[in-house]
C-alpha cells in the first residue's frame, strides 16, 4: 500500500472534487430557483383572481 500520492493523482482527485461541489450547488440553486418561482406564482395568483372577480 502506497503512502505517497503523486502529484498527478492529487490533482485528478481535486478536479473530481470540485467538480462534484460545483454540480451540488448548482443543482440546490436550481432548487431554490423552482422554489422561489412556485412560491411566487402562488403568491401572484390569488391577487390576480381577486382583481378580475373585483373589475
């Protein structure tokens, strides 16, 4: 079993790393992003039916 991990090796693992950190936060700000959307569209919604039932 190796102690020592090349230089090669350590910088494939921190791409792979990083890559996967950059995909997590991507995806939770997708999450967050349809979230907001659904919140707000049920939040618009109700005002706009009030509006046409009013005029």
């Amino acid at each position: 079993m190796q102690d020592v991990y090349s230089s090669t090796e350590i910088i494939f693992a921190a791409a792979i790393l990083t890559s996967l950190l950059i995909g997590g936060i991507v995806c939770v700000i997708v999450v967050i992003t349809g979230l907001v959307k659904t919140l707000v569209s049920l939040m618009v919604s109700p005002t706009r039916e009030k509006k046409k039932s009013s005029g």
